[in-house]
C-alpha cells in the first residue's frame, strides 16, 4: 500500500480513512526502507468530496515517517504549498481544552500545515 493508494481508496469511501492510514502504518513500520521510499514516493490524488483536511495529512505523515526514519530521504511533494491548510484543523473535531492539548503535542510536520493532532496519531497498537 502507498500513500497514493490511501487518497485513491479513500476517494470512494472517507469513512475508511482512518482505517486505510492504519493499514498503511502497519505495512510502513514492517516494510524494508527500500519498500518505505516507494510507498511514500508517489503524490496522491485529491478526489471531489475530500475535506480539505486530507491531503494535508497525508503530506505532514508522510513528513513525520521520513523525520523519524533519519536515512530516509522526504519526498519533494510533501512540501508542496497546496498542503498548507488557510485554516485551523484540529483532529476529533476537537473544542476547548482539548484545542490546547492538540495545540501543544501536535508533531511539527502537522503544526507547519495548520493540523492539529495527538502526539501519538501515528503509533499503532
């Protein structure tokens, strides 16, 4: 699975995303680094109906994944200004504090886009 294939399954169904990142991550973290660049490599696709949420998130995983793996080398696309939100997301449609908990553990990659998520959005059980 690529980072593309996530944008293109999700195209059809946005109630899958969670669920096609997952799947992603678990294939990422098993996956020789070889196997890592490919499924990274790729620019995915926006499709009509995507929260404008989508695409930067893919970019600012994508982003984090090849911070973490320092022999990595991150894909030119992910720094794309199209992958830079004009406003504020924060994740689980979050109010409150909650906002200021997202504001202040949400990765770099994802804050540089105006996303704000849990520290651990990318950990998989």
């Amino acid at each position: 699975m690529t980072v593309w294939d996530i944008a293109r399954d999700t195209g059809s169904n946005m109630e899958q995303f969670a669920i096609h990142c997952g799947n992603f991550l678990d294939e990422f973290y098993r996956a020789s680094n070889e196997q890592r660049r490919l499924m990274v490599g790729r620019e995915p696709e926006g499709y009509p109906g995507f929260p404008d949420y989508v695409l930067p998130f893919l970019a600012a995983m994508v982003h984090k994944l090849c911070n973490d793996y320092n022999d990595m080398e991150c894909p030119a696309w992910v720094h794309k200004e199209r992958y830079v939100l004009k406003e504020p997301h924060f994740w689980l449609d979050a109010k409150g504090n909650l906002r200021l908990v997202l504001l202040a553990e949400s990765p770099v990659e994802f804050k540089i886009r105006n996303l704000y998520v849990t520290a651990n959005t990318l950990s998989r059980a």
